[in-house]
C-alpha cells in the first residue's frame, strides 16, 4: 500500500511539475494585487526547493558555488552592487567579484535585482526607488558586459514592505514602481534560513583570520539553520532564503541540500517557477505585460 501511495504522489508530481497541468497561465497578479510575482502564500509546486542567496557577492560567495556545483543544484542569487557594508560600502562590489558572477552566469544561476544599496524601499520616493534598481542593472550590466542580461526578478531589501506590518498605501506606491521593473519574488516566511541573524564571531562579508568554524557558537547558528530549514519540509514547495555573505551559510548549505533530496526534494530557480506557473520565462511575461 504504502509503495502504492509513493508510486501515485510521484506520478501526480511528475505531471504537476512537468506538465504544467495546474499553470495558472492568465497573468493576473498574486491574490494581493501588488506587482506580479511569487508572495508568501501563492502557489508552489510539490516537493520543489527554490534555493535563493541575498545580499552578494562577497568573498562567500564562490564557495557557495563550489557547493551548487558538487550538488548539482540551480539556485537564484539577488545582488546588490554597493552592500559591502562598512568601509566597502561605497565600493563596486560587481567589479570587485566580477569573476564570481561570470561564473554564476556560466554555471546556470539565475541573477535578480537586490537594489544597489540595500535600503528599506518603503519610505522612498518612487524616483529613489527605480534609481535603485536602474544603477544597480546598469552597474551590473556595465561590469559583465556579455555575461549579462536584463534583470527581470527583483527582491525588495528586508522583503519591505510585503512582509511587514505597513499602509496599504505603501505597499501599492511600491509595487507601483517595481511591476515596471521586474517580477518580484519574495520567499517563504517559515524558510528564512536566519543566516544574517545572531552572528557569530569572525562572521562577515569578507574573508578575515578571525573566523573559526570549529568554535561551539559558529556550529551552534548551523545546526539552527539546518533544523529550522529541514524540520518543515514535508513536501509542500518551498522558497529558501539564505545570504551568501555568511560562512555559516556555504558550511550548513551540503547538509540542507542533502536532506532535501533524501525527502525527495527537486531544486529549481526563479526561472523555473516562471515557467511553472506562467508557462513562459521572465522576460516573455514582462514583455506582455508592458
Ligand atoms: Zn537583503
């Protein structure tokens, strides 16, 4: 019995993923009318896994990749070309990692728009908001040069305002602005992996003699990312917030992916769920849009 019941669920997987059976393909925005893209909330497809790193690049970051690599894993990257927070802050951080991110390019990632400076949209004018996102694609597309392309999904720094408690009237003078821009794809609240909280000593954005990674805090903030992220994945579809620019994020990221698979876990990218739910690539759905 029990063999019947896994050999139907992988069936009906199967042709939920891979059909598309079940595309919504009217493009009509989430259920909360802001700008068009995935919201906590909207629909998912079964034991499907969207890995997404915010925040890079930082010197994390091609070790994360080492990993995406060894497991054969797609995943969805936001960047920011100016949060190297500190002395950096001011710095290029696409010139800086340049090598890293034609190497995401090459290896299949899927590349979204984070802002050039990591600020909390909600309290900006609509004209600081798009020079946020048009410096940060025109610094990208600057410094990649053929390795890029337009950047079609965006996150909004700290998911402000969707996932917090703010107007109506924010939310919507927000989304006004990005549904020019992009789609937008958020993550699912119960899968912030809490890699940018409580840091442990020697934990930052760039390489330093301080980090230890045998010390008990650094293995202590991995075994909570690896049970907050594992413990809830029962099958439902789940998009994973982590931020490349941790070391606690490329050491815990082997045992999450591997536990993900042994529950029967499939990893995709925003691209993917695009094509999931609207049937088309970003770029397609943006254009008929506009
Ligand atoms: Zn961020």
């Amino acid at each position: 019995m029990k063999a019947f019941v896994c050999a139907f669920a992988s069936l009906f997987f199967f042709s939920l993923h891979c059909s598309g059976a079940d595309r919504i393909s009217d493009l009509q925005p989430s259920s909360n009318q802001y700008a068009l893209g995935y919201y906590e909330g909207d629909p998912l497809p079964n034991k499907t896994a969207y890995l997404t790193f915010d925040d890079g690049p930082s010197d994390w970051t091609s070790e994360v990749l080492d990993v995406l690599k060894e497991e054969n894993v797609k995943a969805t990257f936001f960047v920011c070309g100016a949060w190297l927070p500190k002395k950096s802050r001011t710095g290029n951080s696409f010139h800086k990692y340049k090598d890293t991110l034609i190497r995401m390019k090459k290896e299949g990632h899927v590349v979204g728009n984070h802002t050039l400076g990591h600020p909390n949209l909600a309290n900006m004018s609509e004209e600081r908001i798009e020079k946020q996102l048009d410096e940060n694609e025109r610094l990208y597309r600057q410094e990649l040069g053929e390795y890029s392309e337009k950047l079609t999904l965006l996150r909004p720094p700290f998911g402000s305002p969707y996932n917090r408690n703010l107007s109506e009237e924010k939310k919507r003078r927000v989304s006004s602005v990005l549904q020019k821009k992009g789609i937008v794809f958020m993550w699912s609240k119960a899968f912030d992996s809490s890699d940018s909280k409580e840091w442990v000593r020697g934990e930052w954005y760039e390489k330093g003699p301080r980090i230890n990674t045998e010390s008990d805090r650094f293995k202590a903030k991995m075994e909570r990312i690896y049970t907050r992220l594992t413990s809830k994945a029962d099958g439902q579809g789940i998009v994973i917030l982590f931020h490349d620019t941790h070391p606690t994020t490329k050491e815990v990221l082997p045992f999450v992916i591997e536990k993900l698979k042994e529950e029967g876990y499939k990893f995709g990218t925003a691209e993917d769920y695009a094509k999931w739910r609207w049937g088309k690539t970003t770029k397609q759905v943006l254009e008929e849009e506009m």
